[in-house]
C-alpha cells in the first residue's frame, strides 16, 4: 500500500502517534522531578509505580511508532534544507525516541536494582533483584537522569526548529503536525 504522506498532510495515525509520545514524555519528564521531591513514603511508592506503568505505555506507543515506520517512510520536510539541517533534523528525530527508549529501560534497570519488579501489561515481570545489584540501580539511575538532561536539549531543539519552519520559513510545517494542513 503507498504512503499517505502527502506534502502538507500526515495520516492520522502519524499524528496520533506523535502527539501521544509527546505529550506522555512531557509530562513523565515533569512528574519525575516531582517525585524526586517528596519524601520517601508509601504515596511516593504509588507514584513511582504509576511512573513506570506509564513509561511502559509510551514503550508500547514507540513500538507502534517503530512498526509504522517500517511501513511508511519519515515525511519529507515542507521546505528545502541545507545538508547541517537535514542531519540534524535526522539527529534529533531519532535521538528524541531513542533517547526515551533509554530512559524507560534505564528507568526499568534502576527499579530493579533497587527491589522493585514491574509488571508489562499483565505479560510478563521484570525482577527485581535485590542482593548484590545496586550497581544496577546506580547505573540505571545516572543513565536515566543523563538522557532526561539530553531529552530536554533535544526537545528545545525540535520545539525551536518547528517555530522556525512555520513563523519563519512560513512551510506551515507545525499546521502540518497539528493535523491541519490542507487537503489534496
């Protein structure tokens, strides 16, 4: 089946896809500096455990994300970019998502180090290992706070190239991904 790309439309699913991962990672990368402020205590847990199970939904939406992909190609841009740019809309595209894969398995490597076993959907369990893996948590711990750090740079990044293309180059780039470019 050909690609419904279109050059000022995305499908839905596209759009879907990425508002989703968006806005989930925006708001975990909040909620985890929340959490690091409140004291250790039993609501603490229940926060940290529903920080998880949503780091476990955005790796499922990145899977879909992935499989799309696979089947349909990136979309072209809007306007005509230099070599640098073209790299570094590449960079930051796939460094945004494969800086979040790395956030939720480093995310999952620390709560294991630290005892706690997390559950994926209902299909099977990360361990929880206690004796002898708090090197695994500290790991888990750096990894996840570094690319949270590199995430945030990226994201400003991504956020000012998108005001630049459609305040600037007038490409109606951020219609397009606001779902409201027109239709052929």
């Amino acid at each position: 089946m050909p690609s419904r790309h279109t050059f000022d439309r995305l499908p839905p699913a596209d759009l879907l896809l990425h508002w989703l991962i968006a806005l989930a990672t925006l708001f975990m990368l909040a909620y985890g500096l929340i959490i690091e402020t409140l004291p250790d205590d039993g609501l603490t847990f229940e926060l940290v455990h529903w920080h998880r199970q949503i780091g476990i939904a955005i790796l499922f939406l990145l899977l879909v994300r992935f499989l799309l992909r696979c089947y349909r190609p990136f979309p072209p841009s809007l306007s005509p970019l230099s070599r640098p740019e073209a790299l570094a809309r590449k960079l930051v595209h796939r460094g945004q998502l494969l800086l979040i894969l790395v956030m939720i398995l480093s995310g999952l490597a620390y709560a294991s180090g630290v005892g706690y076993s997390t559950d994926i959907a209902g299909l099977f369990t990360v361990p929880a290992y206690v004796d002898g893996k708090r090197h695994l948590a500290n790991w888990g711990s750096a990894v996840h706070e570094l690319a949270s750090n590199m995430l945030l740079v990226l994201i400003l990044l991504h956020s000012l190239a998108a005001i630049k293309h459609q305040w600037i180059r007038k490409d109606g780039t951020l219609s397009r991904m606001m779902g409201l470019g027109r239709r052929r």
